[in-house]
C-alpha cells in the first residue's frame, strides 16, 4: 500500500510538470498583462520597461517557468499582479469554501443516491423505481447554472415576494450581521442544492444498474440458497460489489465536481476556487491563475489517487504492490 | 462470393429494421424524437422565423422597448435587456448549441475511435504509448483548460468544438479500444485474417460496424454533456459572445433581471433542458433497441 502511494505521488509529478507548461504557454501565448498599460498614453514607456523588470517579465519565457517551479517547490507561488498579496493566501482564504462546497455536496449526494439505487433495483419497475428513474434522466439533462438561477428564483426572489422565509441569494455569510453557523448553513443550502441534484442522478443510474447486475449473479443465487437473511445477502454481498465501480466512478467524477463547482460558485457569488479563477483569468493575474490551476490539478491528482486506494480497501483481490 | 456480400448486406439492413422496430415500440424514446425533431426544425427555420413570425433580426435593438414580457409590444416570449426579440434569439442560439455540440461529439468521436481503434489493434507499444497519453489526458481537470482557453482566445464556436475534441476523447477512445480487443479474439476475425484480409479491412469492414453502436450510444450521451459545458461556459461569459445568441449567453444576460422577467431566464434554460432530455431518452431507447440482451 505504502509503496503504491508513494509510486503514484511520483507519476503526479510529469503530470503536472505537464499541466503547468500547458497553462503557462497558453496564457503567456496571449500577451503581456502589461497590454493595457501600453495602450494608456498616460503611462510613460519607461514606467512600463521598469515594472516589466521588477515583475521579471523581461526574462525569456522558459527561464520564467523554471523560475516559477522553482519557487512553487520552496512553497512560494508568488504574488498577485493585481494587489500583490501572495497567490498561496488567496488561495487559502477561499479553498476552504470550496472543499466544504464539494465535500458536503458528494456526501449529501452518496447518502440519497447509494439507498435509494438499491432500493429501485430491489423494486425494479415498482413505483419508488419509476420516480428515481425519471428523476435520474431528468437531473442528469438539467443544465446547473439553470437549475441554480431557477432555485434562486423561486426560493429566494418569490418566497420573500409572497412574504414566506426565503434563503439568500448568493454570498457566504449575511454582511449586516454575521449570524453565525445557522446563517452559513442558510448560504449553502441553495449552492448545495444545485450541485447534489444532478450527482444524484449520475449516482442513481450507476447503482441502480450495476445493482441490478449484480443481483443475477450465481452468488447471489448461492447466498439466498443458505438461507441469509435478505438484508444480509443485499448489503453483504450486493453492495460489495456494487462499490467496486462505483469507486472508478468517484475517481472519474472528481473534475466533473470541481467543473460544477465552478459554475454554482459563479451562479451564488460563492467565494470559492471557481470564482477566485473567473476573477483572475479576467484580470489576466498570470501568478494567481497558474496557483488556481495548480491547486485544481493537485486536487484532482490526489481525488483520483484516493480512488484508487479506496478500491484495494474495497475490493480484497486487488492489491497495490 | 457475389452471394456472400449480399448476404451480409441483408443481414445488416435487417439488423437495422428490427432495431428501428424495436425502437419504435419505446414509446417515451418516440416522443422524445419527436420533441427533438421539433425542436432542430425550430433551430434550422431561424431565418424563417425571424422573418415570418417575430419580424425581428435576431440582433435588432429597440432599447426603449427592453425588458417587454411576453407578448408585450409584438414581443411573443419578450424582449431582452438590448429590447431584442426573445423568440428569435431562442431559435438562433439552438442553431449555435445544436451545431457545435453536434460538431464537437462529431470531432471527439473522430479522434477518440480512431485512436481506440489503432491502440486495441495495434496492441504492444502503439497501445501502450497511446493508452499512456490518455491517462495523462484524462487527470487533466478539462475544465481549468477549456475556461482558460476560451478566456483568452475567444474562440468561435468552430474553435471551440475542436478544443472541446482535444481534451475530450481519451474517453471514448477507452471503450472503442476495450471493443476493439474483445472483437479482435473473435473466431471470424481470424477466418477473416486467414483469408488475407487487410489490416484496414479488417478494421472497416469487421470491427467498426460492431463498435458503431456503442459509439451512437455514447454520442446520445455526450452531445448533452456538450450542450450543457457550452451553456456553462457562455454562462460565465466564456463561450459564444453576445450579440450572437446562445442559450448559454442567454442566460447570462437574463441573471442580471430575474426578479422582473423571469421568462428571460425560464425560456432558455427550458430548451437546453429539454434537449439534453430527449437526446438521453432516445440514447436510452437507442441502447435497448441495438443491445436486445441487455434488458433493463
């Protein structure tokens, strides 16, 4: 096990050797962030020549890079072009709202979508069965930033119209007055929403259908014919089973939720990582959007390197070494 | 041989026939052609539309007329925040997000089979080296680069399905290939070998009929996929730019006056809904009808 981690902490590193030069020749390919200075007749070219230096602007590209990666191995990822406050503290100060976002919306999302795929696959065709079905097909075409502005609509802008409690609009805490965990709570409860729904359909449709295939098997078969309980026979052998792709899924579906993320972010003005990489791509902070990328990268990494460790923990037969 | 051929011709057509057959008795995947039809030919008639209905180009301002609710003004769905026709714009935009998810499945199923193809055929270090490539690919977030990308070039929406088939075909280019070497074992491919048959005509002739399905498959799945990351991303103002309508950009500009026209931001959000919907219902249909093994 210790050895696996360690060899796929070592594969991550030409992985985002090669994602940072990515982004580095992408953003760098469209122009200086200095561009609009040049435009402004106001601003002298010899003001622009000496702040090109002091941001080392005026190094060739790849000289750049190796002084950026050199930096990012000592923990430095540098400072922001727009307020020159280091890119590692404002990515602190919004990652948190970010993990907390995803973290909240994957557990909500397994905890609805795991028993009730069991439970249409046990029920196949059975009432429950048909609901989730439509409700999986329905959640999985539903655009998110739609679904979003359509709760805002609704439960926000309506409610307050007819005078019932509504949920606020966007934000992460009241600015009048901090009402403390009850009122971060009311601020998630609308991003949370727009981001667990279509997860649960994904969910539901994997489990309800690898379920059911795991259901024909002769094991099953040969379970029920000792005499288990069903229950047993369902949560013991079904479900192990089940998780092994679910697992792969959990791995593949990890960018998908930092992609949602970034749109219920933007839909809420919920300051997370999503938001924070909006901001700097329109400002064109070249430090802070290579921090963002890095952090996205190492965060999808280590999500599918969890994956993986989760499927030697799940299924027995697998083993790392 | 003459005989053979048109044996084996028979023998697909009817494959066919009896999959359409089979089709046709889903009655929710034929509602959802039919929604579906609808809503291309609603697409394609754009300039029919503008023309013959609303009366509007679909980037005629009247500022003094904006923000009209439906049916205000001669504004049959309303007007935006520019005064221009909502009706039209809708039409116009599906024609954008129609043609460039179509494009973008299109290109990313060019790669992807190709690349699948070549790597379950080819086997040893092709395989290996490609397979490789995509892994990398695949821990890549696509997101972070498609948002990067299209901030900073504002591609049109041409550009953007290629981008989009870049980054995007590592995944079906795994299952093309995980087919590819299932097929491979197969009895007929060696009496199809020993016959002196190509490399490329073993491919084209034996083993891309039988991949096509699931290929149709996964494109029902993933042209709503692309649909939906192209409104998100003309959402975040990254994707096809105003005045050119999509429903994405549609959605961006009704945010800033949900609270007096909320159709402007209904209107839109229903098509692409509606959309992806119907194409994942017929994918649905489509997947039972090809595989008659797999009951669901």
């Amino acid at each position: 096990m210790f050895r696996f981690i360690v060899r796929r902490l070592l594969q991550m590193i030409p992985i985002l050797f090669g994602i940072t030069v990515i982004t580095f020749i992408i953003i760098n390919a469209a122009g200086s962030p200095l561009q609009q200075m040049e435009f402004n007749p106001r601003v002298k070219p010899e003001d622009i020549a000496r702040i090109r230096h002091n941001l080392g602007l005026d190094e060739p590209l790849w000289k750049r890079y190796f002084i950026w990666v050199g930096n990012v191995l000592q923990g430095d990822l540098g400072l922001s072009l727009i307020n020159f406050r280091p890119v590692t503290e404002r990515i602190r100060e919004v990652m948190f709202n970010t993990l907390l976002l995803s973290s909240i919306s994957i557990t909500l999302s397994l905890l609805i979508a795991v028993p009730l795929g069991i439970y249409s696959a046990t029920h196949r065709n059975g009432r429950i069965d048909r609901i989730s079905s439509l409700f999986a097909v329905a959640g999985y075409a539903i655009p998110t930033v739609w679904l979003g502005l359509l709760l805002i609509l609704l439960f926000s802008v309506q409610f307050s119209k007819w005078g019932l409690p509504s949920l606020p609009v966007g934000g992460v805490r009241d600015l009048r007055d901090d009402g403390g965990l009850g009122d971060r709570i009311e601020h998630l409860i609308l991003p949370i929403t727009a981001l667990v729904l279509p997860q649960v359909a994904t969910w539901l449709f994997y489990i309800r259908s690898n379920m059911l295939e795991v259901l024909q098997q002769d094991y099953i078969r040969a379970a029920r014919a000792k005499g288990l309980r069903n229950k047993t026979v369902l949560y013991g052998h079904g479900l192990r089973n089940v998780l092994i792709p679910l697992v792969t899924l959990f791995g593949l579906l990890i960018p998908d939720i930092f992609a949602g993320a970034l749109v219920v972010e933007n839909v809420f003005a919920y300051p997370g990582m999503g938001r924070l990489a909006i901001t700097a791509i329109g400002d064109k902070d070249h430090t802070l959007v290579m921090g963002i990328t890095l952090m996205f990268a190492v965060l999808v990494i280590v999500g599918n390197l969890i994956a993986d460790v989760l499927y030697a923990v799940v299924d027995p037969r697998i083993r790392l070494d | 041989m003459e005989r053979d051929w048109s044996m084996a011709n028979r023998a697909s057509g009817g494959n066919a026939r009896r999959a359409w057959r089979r089709f046709k008795r889903n009655r929710v995947a034929v509602i959802a052609l039919a929604v579906l039809i609808a809503i291309v030919i609603f697409s394609l008639s754009a300039g029919l539309i503008s023309t013959f209905i609303t009366g509007f180009d679909y980037e005629e301002n009247h500022l003094d007329l904006a923000r009209s609710k439906p049916g205000e003004h001669g504004y049959i769905l309303g007007s935006d925040a520019n005064g221009r026709d909502v009706l039209t714009r809708l039409a116009y935009g599906g024609r954008v997000s129609l043609l460039f998810a179509t494009m973008a499945a299109i290109a990313t199923l060019l790669i992807g089979s190709v690349v699948g193809m070549i790597a379950g055929f080819a086997s040893g270090w092709t395989d290996a080296t490609l397979m490789r490539f995509a892994d990398v690919l695949l821990s890549i977030p696509s997101i972070s680069i498609l948002v990067l990308v299209s901030s900073i070039y504002r591609p049109g929406y041409f550009l953007l399905a290629l981008i989009f088939s870049l980054l995007l075909w590592p995944g079906i280019s795994r299952i093309v290939r995980g087919e590819t070497i299932s097929i491979r074992s197969q009895p007929y491919i060696e009496a199809a070998q020993v016959n002196g048959a190509t490399n490329a005509r073993l491919i084209g002739r034996h083993i891309l009929p039988n991949v096509l399905p699931i290929m149709l498959i996964w494109a029902s799945q993933v042209i709503p996929a692309f649909i939906i990351t192209e409104a998100a991303l003309s959402f975040l103002g990254l994707g096809v730019q105003p005045p050119r309508p999509s429903w994405g950009n549609m959605l961006l500009e009704a945010q800033n006056y949900y609270m007096t026209n909320w159709t402007n931001v209904f209107l839109p959000g229903m098509m692409i809904f509606l959309t992806a919907l119907s194409i994942n219902l017929i994918g649905n249909g489509l997947r039972d009808a090809l595989d008659p093994r797999m009951e669901r």
